[in-house]
C-alpha cells in the first residue's frame, strides 16, 4: 500500500515510463510573477528548488507506441501537487489545445486539492479545468485519468475523476476530504480503507487498479482500440426499411423442427465448464481492454474496451459464476452497466452487453442498494442510447438481472441459452409451491432460444454442437461472427433509422412472429 505521504514517481519519471524515448515534447510556458506574500513567495521558491519545476503540474504532447497523447502531470513535490490559479491556468490550456489539436488526453493527477495560500479564488479554478474536460469529452475525444498517490479534495471531486476511464495506482488514497481534516472535523478517525483505489474500483468507482509499471501497456491497448477504423460498410444495404420493420430470425428453424429441450438447455447452461463471457472475449476479440468492475476481476460483471468483428466497442457482460464461487449480481453492478453504456455513448462507440446471470442478488441489502430501482434505470438508459446496442443471450437468462441487459437493437442467442422470470425451480414454487415440477415450468414457459426468436426476443441463434462446453473454441469463434455480422448490420443504419426500429422492436416484443 503507498503512503500517505506521495506516490514515489515524480512527473517526469512516470512521464518517462509512458512515452517512446525522446518522445514528449513541453506545451509550457512560465508562470505569472511572484505573488505579493512573503512567506507564500518563498514556499514557492523552495518548491522550485527543491523539484527544479516551476509549478505543481507539466504539460505537453508525447508519443505512446508512436500515438501522440497530451499529457497533464501533477508533482506532489511541488506543495503537495496543490491547484493554484497558475497551475489551474496551465492545465486548462493543456485540455484547450488538446482539443483544438484533437488528441486524446491523459491526466495523471497527484495532489491534496486546491492550494491554500490562494484560497477561494483557486478553489474556483477548478470550475474552469473542469469545463475545458467537459468541452474535450462533447468534442468526442478521449479522456483518460489515472489517479496517483494521494489525490485529494477538489481535484478528485472534479477533473480527476471525469475520465471515460478512471485508472489508480496500487495502494493510492483517493477521496474527497483527507484523514487529518476529516479527524479535526469529526473527532475520529477515518477507516483507513474507506480511500483505497482497490476499495473504491470494488465499488465501480474506479474502472481498473494498474501498477505505474503496466500503464504504458495498457494505455497502448486502449488507444489501439479507440483508433480503430472499422471496415468499410458503404457496400452492405441498410437493413432498415422506410417502414422500420424488424427481420425475422436469420436462423429460424424448419416448419416441424423440434426445439431443444428446454429443461435439458437449463442443465446444459449450468455446466461449470461452459465458456462465459470472459472466454468469448479471449477467443474472439482483436484486442482487449479488460475493466475492474464492481468485486473484481471475479465478480459478477466484465466490463471492456475491445475490437470486434474489426470494429471498437465497449462490452458489459456478466461472468458466469463457478459452483462454491458465487456472487450474486449486485445493484452495485447494475451501476457499472450505467456507467459502460453512458461511456459508450460518450466515445461513439457500439456497446455490446453479454447476458449470463441466475439471478440478481436477492437479500435485505440488495433492497435497501435498491437492486429494482438500478434494474428500471438499466433498462432506460440503453432503451435511449444513441450508439448501437448489440445484446449476447450466452447462457442462463434468470429474472429481471438478466432483463436488465436485454434492451437492444438487436440480439444473438446462444442454442441452449434461455430467458425466465425466475429460475424454472423458482416458477415452480409459485405455481405448484414445491420446485419439483422444475422441468416441466422450463418446457411450458417458452424460456428457450428459439421460443424467444418466435416472440420477438432473438434476431439470430447461434448453433450449439452439440454443447458449448464441448467445443468452447469453435462455438465462440462461430458467436464471434455472428457478433461481427450484426455490428456491421447495426453501424450501417442511421442513427434515425437505427433508433426508431428499436422502439418498434420493443413495441412488439412478446407478440408471435
């Protein structure tokens, strides 16, 4: 864990660690004059002495693998990596000209918040740094922060944390007010690890933990995704009609072709052999950002930047939980899958959601985190998102957690996957008041693949030979291009188009095909 103290890397060296060699280049330029306090004018004086910078933060433009990337780093040496307003006015004009530029932005703060030798009038500032990040993110460009050791106050209620993707160094005390004033304060103590980057990415409010030694290859991959130019579709008709009418399944069986069992598909998806989201990405994605999420890297939830079918996207998805390795999938979750639409939509990017849950978490604090409420707002936010939604039926569909990802343009079904209001053992406790009548819910229900592609539910469903779990690598290769074929499909409408055959899409669910 670091110190309270500082993080151990100044600006120039994690600089150094990030950029080609001979690769950044400064955007600085002095400082105004010495301010009017003595004693103020010669902390400044030491601070420039003693870190041979002339202000708390450098700025400039540096390669990254040959990507030119404007840089803002903060120095804890210089007065704790405080914001006054030359240093308020030196990032701001960094984030200006990155736009004007239009290069993606990658902000490394480390500071105790606004500096208090300037009082109200730096603490306005950070007004100013946050509307130039806000006009960056409106321009479409990406913002990319990675909070160091400490980062504190204003500048982690602010600018710090309005990253598409908020990274933290291992160990980082991040939080709004530090443990001395918050004890001076209060009278007690502040739980020393209510501010650990790991505690608040446990919580979805950091997207991954990464070392200083990892970020150049991380910020590598995830600048290769965002660059991408997906394939050319000038060539592939809309599929959207003037009448906005909705495809039938590509994948529709033969009159008098029997589904599959849909109890014998319930088993089939419960096998803790069977590839998940996270081995679909493996297999299928060019590359591959993977997120922290809500639990971490074993939770419920997978979040990522990724290259599909040759196209970027964002993916949430939920991980297929392992027997004696449960996690229930939490409202806090359901957070996370806000977030990653909203970033999606952010950057212009298609999002693709991965449906493979038993159920949200059913508890007395699930309802006071109000797990219904996050399930309502879900379902919202991607019914109105302005980028494409692609939804993966993989595996178990239980209930409204899995409801919750369904919204969507359009959606691939794996053969044995299902959708159920309850688990088919839940249905039939309500119906017969005893679960042994489980099979026969799960025939009854029309819960399967194909029911669903007959209601209106599932576009296309991907064949199973005869299990996934028996042929992991084929089958997420042949999910894998049924996924790059839609994404085709869905980034070739117009947005207008694209959006008014969602809503009737959703109009019609439920009825007969």
């Amino acid at each position: 864990m670091g110190t309270v103290s500082g993080t151990s890397l100044t600006a120039h060296q994690l600089i150094g660690l990030l950029v080609d060699p001979d690769g950044f280049r400064s955007w600085d330029e002095p400082p105004p004059g010495p301010p009017a306090d003595p004693g103020y004018r010669a902390s400044l004086d030491r601070a420039r002495e003693r870190t041979g910078l002339d202000e708390a933060v450098l700025t400039g433009v540096g390669l990254v693998d040959g990507r030119p990337v404007a840089l803002v780093a903060s120095e804890f040496g210089f007065l704790g990596g405080s914001i006054g307003v030359a240093t308020a006015e030196r990032i701001t004009r960094a984030v200006e000209r990155a736009t004007a530029e239009r290069l993606p932005l990658l902000a490394l703060p480390v500071s105790g918040g606004t500096r208090m030798q300037e009082g109200s009038a730096a603490f306005l500032c950070m007004l100013r740094i946050t509307a130039a990040v806000q006009a960056h993110r409106a321009a479409g460009l990406p913002y990319l922060t990675y909070l160091r050791n400490p980062t504190m106050g204003g500048v982690f209620a602010s600018w710090g944390t309005l990253g598409q993707l908020v990274l933290a160094e291992p160990g980082a005390r991040l939080g709004f007010l530090g443990p001395r004033v918050y004890e001076e304060l209060r009278g007690v103590e502040l739980p020393a690890d209510v501010q650990l980057a790991e505690t608040l990415a446990g919580r979805g409010l950091v997207d991954a933990v990464v070392p200083p030694q990892e970020l150049r290859e991380l910020l590598r991959r995830a600048l290769a995704v965002l660059a991408t130019v997906p394939p050319s579709h000038s060539h592939s008709p809309s599929p959207f009609t003037s009448t906005f009418t909705t495809p039938a399944p590509e994948t529709a069986p033969a009159p008098g072709a029997e589904h599959p069992d849909a109890w014998d598909s319930v088993r089939r998806t419960r096998r803790p052999d069977r590839p998940g989201a996270r081995e679909l990405l493996r297999h299928t994605a060019g590359e591959l950002v993977l997120l922290d999420s809500p639990g971490g890297r074993g939770g419920a939830l997978v979040r990522a930047l990724a290259v599909l079918g040759g196209r970027p996207v964002l993916v949430v998805g939920q991980q297929r939980q392992t027997p004696g390795h449960e996690r229930p999938f939490t409202a806090a979750d359901l957070r996370a899958v806000r977030r990653t639409a909203r970033l999606a939509e952010q950057l212009g990017l298609p999002l693709v959601t991965v449906v493979d849950t038993a159920g949200a978490e059913l508890s007395a604090e699930a309802e006071l985190e109000g797990i219904a409420v996050e399930i309502a707002y879900c379902l919202t936010t991607l019914l109105a998102l302005r980028t494409p939604v692609l939804a993966v039926l993989l595996g178990q569909g239980s209930g409204g957690g899995a409801l919750a990802l369904l919204p969507a343009d359009r959606v691939i079904a794996a053969e044995h996957a299902w959708l159920a209001p309850l688990p088919p053992e839940g249905a039939s406790a309500i119906v017969h008041r005893d679960g042994a009548h489980a099979a026969e819910l799960a025939r009854s229900q029309g819960i399967g693949a194909r029911h669903l592609a007959e209601v209106g539910l599932v576009d296309e469903v991907v064949p199973e030979l005869p299990d996934a779990a028996e042929e992991p690598g084929a089958f997420c290769a042949r999910l894998g291009q049924a996924v790059g074929a839609a994404l085709a499909t869905l980034t070739g409408a117009t947005e207008a188009d694209r959006l008014a055959a969602r809503a009737l899409r959703h109009r019609r669910l439920g009825d007969l095909r």
